[in-house]
C-alpha cells in the first residue's frame, strides 16, 4: 500500500457460509455508528444485497472487494479512496475466510483481501454445539496462514453463559488477542429468500432493530477493548466526526416508507451524458464501483423506479436496467404501461440499454412463477420471450467475458469479470428461434471452462444474466458513456 494513510479497518470472517457474518457486522457496524463514528462498509465478494444493508446502517455506500473478478491494485486503491474520509472500515467476508473461486489458491476468498489490504480478521464462529472442541477449531483457522493477522474470536449462538464461560476457557490456551460471544436470539436475524437475504429495500432497517443489534452485541462483548486493538478512535478523540450522506456519492436508497432520500437527480458538474438507473424494490443489484465509474467517465445518473415512476427521467441518452426481484413485484411492473411504452420507444430508436439478470426479465414478454397455481407476470415485451422461475437455483459463479462482436461495454477483445447467479432460465430453443440471440460474448467460468450464457440483442439493446464488474475492465464505463454520448449527438443533431 506504499506510503498511503490507512483507515483503521476490520475483516469479519467466518468458519462457513450461514455462521452469522452478516448479524455480526451490521451489528459492529451500528455500534459503531451508535458512538458517532462514521463507517466505511465493505462486503467481499460478488454480493448484492449485504451491502445494501449495509449502506442502510452506516448511511453511505458499500463497495464490493472481489479478488477474483479485481486486481490487487484496483482493490487497494478502492478501499483507499472510499474509506479515507471515515473514522474507520468493517468489511464483511464471503463464505469461509478460505474459500474462493477454487479450492486450490485463496482467489476471490476473505483471506486474499485480507492479505492484500494487512487487516486484521474477525473469526466469527457457530458455537452451536460447540465446547472444548472450539479450540482445536480456531486454532486451525488462525494457524493455516501464516500472515494472516487476527483481532480476535467472536462466538456466535452460544447457549447460555455457563457455554460461554467453557468456550472461553477452552480458548485460553491460544491467547488470542480478543474474545467475544454472542448468545443466540431468534430476533437478532435478517429474513431470507431465494437469492439470499432480503433485502435492504424490502425489510427496511428502523431504530428499534438497529437498537436491538447493538445491544445482542455489547451484552457479551468488550467492544472498548476491541478498539483499542484495532486502533479505532474513541467516541470521544479529537477529530471523530459524523460523515453522512455525502453529496453525489451516495448511492440511491429507499427508506422505510419507499421514497428515495437521493434521488436529486440534479445536473452533476463536469457530466456530458445523463443515464437513466433503474433503482427500487425490484432493481437494486448494482455494483456501487459501476456507478461511480459512469460517473467518473462523464455520466449523470438519473435514478427512477419501473414500480412507480410513470416516466423515464428527462433528457436521457442511455439506460441502465441492474438485477434485482422482478418477479417479486410483476404486477406492479407490468400496469405500469405509460413507462414500459416509453421504454420500447427509446429501444426502438437505439438508445444504448444495458440490461443484467432481471433486467433482462423485465425486458421480455413474461415471467412464469414456478408455482403452477400462479398467473404469468406480464412484463415489458421487448424481447418475445417466457422466462420461467424455479424453485432451486439454475446457475450460481464467477464468469469471464471476452468480446467477440459489437457490444455496449468494450471493444473486441476485451475481458470482463463478472457473475451470474439466478433462480429463473429461458428456454435456449425459443430464444434461438427468437433471432434476438447475439454472438458478442464468449463465457468462461472460474476453471476455464466456455458456458452457455446467452446475450440477447435488439438494435442497441443487450440483456443477459450476466452481472459484469466495470473495475474488472474499467473501459468498460468509459465505452457506455460513449455509446450514450454518440446517441446523444445522434438525436440532437
């Protein structure tokens, strides 16, 4: 990291997916802010929806760090930039704090990151079950690497405080440098469905549970103590300020009652293009760094909500349609007709739409829910196609995109990381005999190995499954705003 100033940081890792990672950070996270800190949030790897939640507790944006999909350089660089102003950083692991892309190297793990940026981790440990055991278990986690740095043990879902009491004793004799536990409580949870969590949009964050999560934590936690390990200020040393809602950086929000508390939609200093964002409780899955990278290369973003807005911002020359649960809100989706046929209109006269996952579903003809029982959700027909959902996922991992032909975010040649990660299909015979199918795109995933991963095309639109990182290849921006700037001149000359 040469001679940047580092913010004080912490990375919380756990022994397996579902141990309670995300409880406990948004539950340091509050903390935290409770002390009239501001927070710098993080999530690693290709996560959606953690971060939103984690805007909703720090009240500024939260950056994905995937080192299977970024390079060591572009990460450091993005924590850097994005924490500078805070008093301190929590970045939330993905998974187990080794596991990645493979099982071979530590690519796209909570370790990697871990080593990249020298932070020291968190472990957080299901102690369900768990007694004198626990030390043979930590003692693994903080010995397989030998540069990894550790703060400390967190002990999730321990019984009682008898549990505790002979958890903490079993792990004396590995002198970590800090112990907490948390007892389990039922309430202390965020709901999930098929995707993963719900989201920050659809179980709003009020007082009352942020209160709830800070004080689960501080019953079984000398956060004091923590700190002063990590270095973080107290609530009361000089130069601890409150840094909310930073002008033009803030991504969009919704807040309990669904109105957006960002949504200026004002003419942004040096813009030259302005780009229409789909942003609500149907499209939220975006990537802040794609975001902020439109408008680094010159692009105002203008959010709007295909639920409710019956028009598209004004003045747009692009569009950008992110992924998120169409399904979910169909109904709404498909009455909203006046946008949907402003929409089609825009498509037809070849303004640039980029479109992931389910925006791409709300672009065709309809959703078919899995349940039999449930009527299609009509959506907006651009492309003549059914997608129809599934009760089990249909695809799930790291994808690597090379440009074979005319596309929206890079020129031939280039290579774009990204994800896919979806409940829902179309039918491959149907979108073939479509004639909307397009060859722009050869996919691999993580091994290597060339994946049938369709991209569907109508004069300047292109809709796939694929989420694409822009740090990944940072052009990638660049050569949207420029598509939305030459349809601009297009229709202004």
């Amino acid at each position: 990291m040469g001679s940047m100033h580092m913010t004080p940081g912490l990375i919380i890792a756990g022994t397996h997916s579902g141990c309670g990672k995300t409880t406990v950070t948004l539950a340091l996270m509050a903390a935290l802010r409770k002390r009239g800190l501001s927070v710098a949030p993080f999530k690693i790897g290709p996560d959606f929806i953690d971060p939103g939640h984690h805007a909703r507790i720090c009240n500024r944006p939260s950056h994905n760090l995937d080192g299977w999909m970024l390079e060591k350089q572009y990460i450091q660089h993005l924590f850097y930039k994005s924490s500078i102003d805070a008093n301190c950083a929590i970045i939330e692991g993905v998974m187990g704090l080794f596991d990645g892309a493979q099982g071979s190297t530590l690519a796209g793990s909570t370790a990697e990151i871990a080593l990249w940026l020298d932070l020291p981790v968190l472990l957080v440990v299901d102690a369900r079950s768990l007694a004198g055991s626990v030390a043979a278990l930590v003692h693994g986690y903080t010995s397989f690497k030998k540069n990894l740095r550790f703060a400390g043990v967190i002990l999730n879902r321990v019984g009682s405080k008898k549990h505790a009491e002979i958890l903490i004793e079993a792990l004396q004799t590995l002198k970590l440098p800090w112990i907490g536990y948390l007892e389990r409580d039922d309430r202390i949870k965020v709901p999930s469905r098929h995707l993963g969590l719900v989201t920050s949009e659809d179980s709003p964050w009020d007082a009352n549970k942020i209160h709830a999560l800070t004080d689960w934590l501080e019953k079984g936690c000398n956060l004091p103590e923590l700190w002063k390990i990590l270095s973080i200020p107290g609530p009361t040393c000089p130069g601890t300020t409150r840094l909310d809602n930073r002008p033009g950086n803030l991504r969009h929000i919704l807040p309990a009652n669904g109105t957006d508390i960002t949504r200026t939609n004002k003419k942004r200093k040096g813009a030259t293009v302005r780009i229409a964002v789909a942003m609500d409780e149907a499209f939220s899955f975006y990537y802040q760094d794609n975001l902020e990278l439109l408008q680094q290369y010159g692009a105002e973003l203008a959010y709007f909500s295909p639920i409710r807005d019956a028009r598209l911002p004004k003045d747009i020359s692009g569009l950008y349609l992110g992924g998120g649960y169409p399904e979910l809100h169909g109904n709404a989706l498909g009455k909203n007709q006046m946008l949907i046929k402003e929409l089609v209109s825009f498509a037809e006269k070849g303004m640039p739409i980029y479109a992931e996952c389910g925006g791409m579903l709300y672009l065709c003809k309809r959703i078919v829910p899995a349940d039999k029982m449930a009527a299609p959700l009509e959506m907006a027909g651009l492309f003549p196609l059914e997608i129809k959902m599934y009760t089990r996922r249909r695809a799930l991992g790291y994808r690597e995109a090379t440009v074979k032909g005319d596309f929206l975010l890079g020129p031939t040649g280039a290579i774009i990381r990204g994800h896919e990660f979806h409940y829902s299909d179309m039918g491959e015979a149907e979108a073939s005999a479509s004639g909307y199918l397009a060859s722009c795109l050869q996919v691999k995933d993580s091994n290597g190995r060339l994946i049938n991963l369709p991209v569907l095309r109508y004069k300047n639109v292109f809709a796939s499954y694929l989420h694409l990182h822009f740090g990944s290849f940072t052009p990638s921006a660049q050569h949207l705003v420029q598509n939305a700037m030459q349809y601009q001149s297009m229709t202004q000359a």
